[in-house]
C-alpha cells in the first residue's frame, strides 16, 4: 500500500464515469493515480453507489453500465478508511456544524485534514470550506510530455 497523496471526493470520482461531466481537472487527477494512491471516507462507497443507483433509475446508466464502471473503480489505488461510529458522532458532526457543510462532505474534509492531504473536489462548498481550515486544493501534477 502506497502513501495517499490527496483525499479525492464523489464529485471527482463519479466525473470519470460520465463523460458530460468530466474535465481536465477530473481527467488529471485519474491520471495521478497512476502514481499514488487517494484516501476516501467510509461513507463513499455508499455515495458512489447511490450516485450509480439514481444514474439507473433515470435511465442514464444501465446495471451493467454500473457494474463496469465498478470493476473499473476497483482497480484504482482508492482507499477507504474506516470509521468508528463515535468519531461520526462527535468530530465529524462538529465539523460539519462549524464548516456548515454536511456530515458527508465534512468527512472529506476531516480526512484530509487529519492526514495533512490536498482535496480533490468540484464541490464548491466543499472547497471553500477547506481552504477556510488549511486544506490545499489538489493539483495534479502536469502531464508529462511524451516524445
């Protein structure tokens, strides 16, 4: 297992599995997986998993589309780090009071936070609220040329 080098959130993951909303940023920041790994919250997969399940239900992703996408998804240096119920409860809960976002994206943040890493984020709230704690915005590194 490698040393993470930024905390990525849905709002990047999910770019890469539909093409209308991804970019350049989204687009760099899979291809810095490429050499180290992303944390994520435990609330992600379910996230990931939700954001997958509306996609369907609207009729913008087929189950097997999902399931794909999952396979691919899986094979990402991605890891989640678990966490008691208690820390939930109180320290992401007072995050999210203080930083006025939710418990799901305060848990990002508290992530990041805790192991001094940049966010990958499109999510504005998400994004202004780390800056206001000290958390840098991920940039991926520039591509390298190819000859």
């Amino acid at each position: 297992m490698s040393t993470p080098h930024c905390v990525v959130d849905t709002s990047v993951v999910m770019a890469w599995c539909f093409a209308d909303e991804g970019n350049a940023y989204t687009a760099a920041v899979l291809d810095s997986l490429g050499s180290g790994e992303a944390l994520v919250p435990a609330i992600w997969p379910l996230e990931v998993g939700n954001v997958l399940l509306v996609a369907e239900r609207r009729k913008r992703l087929t189950p097997a589309d999902s399931a794909r996408f999952l396979t691919l998804l899986s094979a990402l240096p991605i890891r989640v780090e678990q966490e008691p119920p208690a820390r939930m409860f109180q320290d992401i809960l007072v995050l999210a009071r203080q930083t006025k976002l939710s418990t799901y994206d305060a848990s990002y943040l508290d992530l990041a936070l805790r192991h001094g890493l940049p966010i990958a984020t499109q999510d504005t709230a998400l994004r202004k609220a780390a800056k206001k704690s000290g958390v840098s915005a991920f940039s991926p590194p520039a591509p390298r040329n190819s000859r």
